[in-house]
C-alpha cells in the first residue's frame, strides 16, 4: 500500500486532531505540520486571542496563510 505524502485531519477544537496526528506522522515516518501553530508563528498572536477579537471568520481567514506556497520550477 502507497501511504500518501500528506494527510489531513480536520474536526472541532479539542477533538484531539494534534495528538492523533503526531502519533500518525511517527508511525507513518511523516513530518507532523499542525496549522493552529503555524498560523501562531505567522502572526504572533495565539488562537484563543485571535477567537476573541476576529471570531471564527477572523480564524478562518486565516488558514490559507498557514499553508506553505510552492513555487513551480
């Protein structure tokens, strides 16, 4: 069986989607990336904070940044 480069989990806060997916990435020999850290990093700002001036909307929009840009050769 071909295991895929990247796997994604998705559901609601507190769900458990961080240690479910540190656990794959170590079984399945993969990078670990988790989004909620990333966009942290990119903006200084923790989640909770963001939730509580932009709400889930300002959340949101925020996910795309979190996702690295390729550049095609």
């Amino acid at each position: 069986m071909k295991i895929p480069s990247k796997i994604f989990l998705i559901g609601p806060m507190g769900a458990g989607k961080s240690t479910i997916g540190k656990q794959l990435a170590s079984a399945l020999k993969l990078t670990f990336e988790d989004a909620d850290n990333e966009i942290q990093r990119r903006t200084g700002v923790d989640i909770p904070t963001i939730f509580e001036f932009e709400g889930e909307e300002g959340f949101l929009s925020l996910i795309h940044i979190s996702e690295p840009t390729r550049q095609e050769s």
